[in-house]
C-alpha cells in the first residue's frame, strides 16, 4: 500500500498542457514536488533519470500510450517498483482489466 507522506516527488504524465498544469499546481499546493512529461517518451525518460516516488500517467496518449509507458517502466530494474496511477476517461471493464498489474 502506497502511504502518500513518504512520496516526495510524482512525476506526471500527460499530454494535454492544461490538464497536466492544473494536476502540477494542486499537487504543489499540498508541497508535493513535481516532475512533468508532455508524452510517454520523455515520462520514461524523466523516470529513469530522477526515480519518482510516484507516477500520474495519462493512458490517451499520441505515440505512446500510458499503457506502453507501463510496460517499459516494468520492464527496466530502476522504474519496476515505481507505483502507477493511470488517468483516463476510459470506463470500460476491458480498460479497467488491462490496467491492472499481473499477479505474480
């Protein structure tokens, strides 16, 4: 379980500027520090780099969706562990389903 007073620093990733805008200044108000990636490439990027506590990722995205940016994450050793939330205006089961991690 994710306990938000050890997260220091959520990387957010999201395409559309005004939405990642508003999610960087609320997560400030409450001191959080954030980091931000405009596409799924430079939020893997910024990942591997500064090792957020935190990931907020869009999953309707162009060129690399959130579930890709998922998937490579878990599949490099220094971003494997980083929790993910997923954002996204999906509702349905089968969107739900592919979002959630694979017991092991």
């Amino acid at each position: 379980m994710l306990i938000l007073d050890a997260v220091n620093t959520i990387l957010v990733i999201e395409d559309e500027a005004h939405i990642r805008e508003i999610i960087q200044d609320v997560l400030s108000l409450e001191n959080f520090h954030t980091l931000t990636a405009e596409n799924g490439r430079i939020g893997i990027q910024l990942a591997k780099e500064c090792q957020p506590d935190l990931i907020l990722c869009d999953i309707m995205m162009p060129e690399l969706d959130g579930y890709r940016v998922l998937q490579e994450l878990r599949q490099h050793e220094a971003t494997a562990s980083i929790p993910l939330i997923f954002l996204t205006a999906r509702t349905s089961r089968s969107d739900q389903r592919r979002g959630r991690p694979t017991p092991t």
